[in-house]
C-alpha cells in the first residue's frame, strides 16, 4: 500500500513512523513533513493547503491512501478535492468539519442537537461581549472563533482581566469570539473513528494544557498528555455515544455532510458525574497523537480504509489496543507559547529513545548532521507500562537523558489527576 500522509508535526512523525512498520505498507510520503520525518518516509514538497498538487501527486505517484492529519488543510477542503478525483482520503470534508473550525459553530451545532455543552455566548463585537462578561459569575472562558489561532483559550478570574482579554482579542483583528461558563471538572479527550454513520472508540486521553506543574499559568495547545483516561468505563463509554458521538454523525448525515475520518471531543467530566463537550477537533491533537499511536493494536491504515468504504463496522467488532498506559510529555526549548531557544544542539535522544518513543515537534538538522533546536515545542517524550505510574516514571527517565539550552517541561504528566474535581 502507497500512502500520503498530510501534514508535518509531531502527530505526523508517530503516524509515518507508524504505519511505514506495517508488512502491507510499500512507501510512506509526507506533504510537507520535516526533515527527522525523511529517516523513514520521504518528504514531498507539497505544502498541507495546496490540494491541487496533492492531488495530482496522488494521481501520478497512485496512492493508495491519503490521511489528512493538518487541520489547515482539512479546513481548505483537502477532503472534497481527493472525493471529486475518485481518490481515497480518510478526513472529513470542509462542510463536516466546521464543527471543529469554527467554535461558533461548534457551539450552535451542540445546542441544537442537545450535545450538552457550557453555557455560552458568541459575540462579534466588543461591547456585548464586554456587558455579557460583566454579568457573568466567575472564573470565564474567553476563545477565540477560529481553531487555528494558536493558543486561543483564556481562563479569567475576575471580571478586569476578561475585559482586558475581550479587548485584546478584538484588537488583534478576531471579528468573533467565544464565552462560556467554566466548568469545574477534570477535561479529557475522546476520540473515535467513524464512516459517518458507524464509529468505533480510538482512544481516550487526558491533557495537560496548563503551563505550570498543577495546572496553573496560561492554557496551551498541550504540554503532555496520558491514555486512557482510568475513569472511562463500558456505562461512561455508551453515554458517551449515545449523548454526543451519535447525536453529532447523525445531524451531519441528516444535512449531508457525513463525516469520515477521526472526530475528536473535548470534554469536562464534573464534580456532579456529568458531561459537558468544550469543542470538537478533526484529528487527533499533539501530543495526545502519541498516547493514542502508542496503544493501538491494530494496523491503522487498514481501518481508515474501511472507514473511507463504509465497512467499518463489517469488518471490525472493535479497535484493539494494548492493556497498558501510555504517558507523553513535551519538551520545550524557552518559555512556551512565549520566546523560543534556537539553534541548541540536542543531546540525549539515542539513550533516551531505547526505552521511550521519541517524536521530534519542532527541530532542525544543522550542517553536521546534529538535532537542534527550532523553537517553542521540541519533542515529545511517550512511554508505555502496565500502570500509569509506571509509564510515567519510565517517560520521566528517558526525558531525563535529553539536553539543550532552554529545555523545560511539566513534572507533573500522570501524576495530577482528577484536577477541580
């Protein structure tokens, strides 16, 4: 099998190395991918939002499969250009994934479908969400509409620090945003593969999104993540699905926009034992990417094509994955999502990766062939054990053996747990 595979983060370096491992696979290509991606899958310089030449890559090269990891080009339609060309891509299309793209959406989706979700309100000027923020209890959740605006997500405290946040965001040139209730709780994500009628659980992973150890500083996009999340059982599974997964495909279906691929939910777990979905995401997030890739026992490739056929459920009861607990911490070089370090040799990864699967986020290959540094995110660190605790002490160990200037990572993954609740 000739796979293409979208995109060039971290998720993208554990899907490639991933399923280059499977018996079936001929060649992996990337688009764009990075250069610690061409150790084992070769890079084509096509960038994730030019759908035209994707396309005609695909034609000419005869790819089997396309896996449409980058948001950016789920967004641009990657989906209905591979669809209209008679080709195989596992992502939904622009349509099915506005849910994802846009929080707005996202949040009139769940209301009219009762996918329970906090309250919210949607906004696109600056002095009704000012009156709207003075009116609410504390603490608030202010976002910003687009999926893809870096790190969007603003916890306030008090009334002044949400004015001030409304006030950035509008000055800043985002013509919507979002506000919602804070939910106490514990957050995790839930991912599922779906055909766009039938789904199958993928995995369920918690995130550590805050800067600081115990969940404090701002929130990030993730800085580790581990999976499963313990508290999911087979009566939380099917709540799951029935209140949101199933609610979700079908109202998408109904308006002809079924969506195939991987449908991602964030979600607050509360004190009362009750579900509340923050957003939808169209793939699998960084690092929880690494969690989930880490536990799969199945060939993936092969479900994404049953997937794309709509055999899915005809040809798998369920999607396996190992008894054990994964844990992924990242490692960044300078204080991220602030300044980054740049250009630091890396030290370490050989001792580190023969016990730890390590994915390169962010790095560079300098003029003597060493790792260095590229700013911001570097590597995710992932080990896997048959408790958390111990894949945690594992990944901490290995994570241990890796140097460069500016390097700074939470000490807490696996550890802090059940948070607010």
């Amino acid at each position: 099998m000739k796979i293409l595979i979208v995109g060039s983060g971290a998720k993208e370096y554990s899907l490639a190395k991933l399923v280059s491992s499977y018996e079936d696979t001929e060649l992996v290509f990337v688009a764009p991918g990075n250069q610690t991606i061409e150790e084992f899958a070769n890079c084509i310089d096509i960038q994730a939002c030019d759908t035209d030449k994707l396309v005609e890559f695909a034609v000419v090269n005869k790819i089997d499969l396309t896996i449409a990891c980058s948001e950016k080009a789920i967004f641009n339609g990657i989906a209905e250009k591979f669809n209209e060309a008679g080709l195989m891509i596992f992502g939904p299309t622009s349509e099915a994934a506005r849910i994802a793209s846009s929080k707005s959406v996202g949040k009139k989706f769940m209301y009219k479908t009762k996918i329970p979700t906090p309250k919210f309100g949607i906004f696109d000027r600056e002095n009704m969400a000012i009156d709207y923020a003075r009116k609410s209890q504390y603490p608030l959740v202010v976002k910003t509409d687009s999926h893809m605006h870096g790190e969007n997500v603003f916890i306030c405290d008090t009334f002044v620090i949400a004015k001030r946040i409304i006030s950035d965001l509008f000055d800043a040139q985002n013509k919507k945003i979002v506000i919602e209730d804070y939910i106490p709780g514990q957050e995790f994500s839930y991912y599922v593969v779906t055909d766009g009628y039938n789904a199958m659980p993928l995995a369920s992973v918690v995130p550590y999104k805050y800067v600081l150890e115990g969940n404090g500083g701002s929130v990030t996009s993730g800085l580790g993540a581990y999976s499963p999340f313990y508290m999911i059982d087979r009566k939380m599974e099917s709540k799951i699905f029935k209140d949101i997964v199933y609610p979700a495909l079908d109202e998408l279906a109904k308006n002809g926009n079924q969506y195939v691929g991987i449908l991602g939910l964030d979600v607050i777990i509360g004190r009362d034992n009750n579900l509340n979905v923050i957003e939808f995401n169209p793939f699998l997030k960084e690092p929880d990417a690494q969690c989930a890739f880490s536990l799969i026992d199945e060939d993936l490739s092969k479900i994404m094509a049953s997937s794309i056929t709509g055999s899915l459920v005809d040809e798998y009861r369920e999607i396996a994955s190992k008894s054990a607990y994964a844990s992924s911490v990242v490692l960044s070089a300078g204080n991220y999502p602030l300044e980054g370090e740049f250009g630091s040799v890396i030290n370490g990864l050989e001792q580190a990766s023969e016990e730890a699967e390590i994915s390169h986020f962010n790095t560079l290959i300098n003029g003597n062939g060493e790792y260095v540094t590229a700013g911001g995110r570097t590597l995710v660190v992932t080990a896997v054990a048959a408790t958390l605790e111990n894949a945690a002490k594992k990944m901490y160990e290995c994570a241990d053996f890796i140097t460069f200037d500016g390097l700074k990572y939470r000490k807490d993954i696996g550890k802090t747990l059940l948070t607010g609740c």
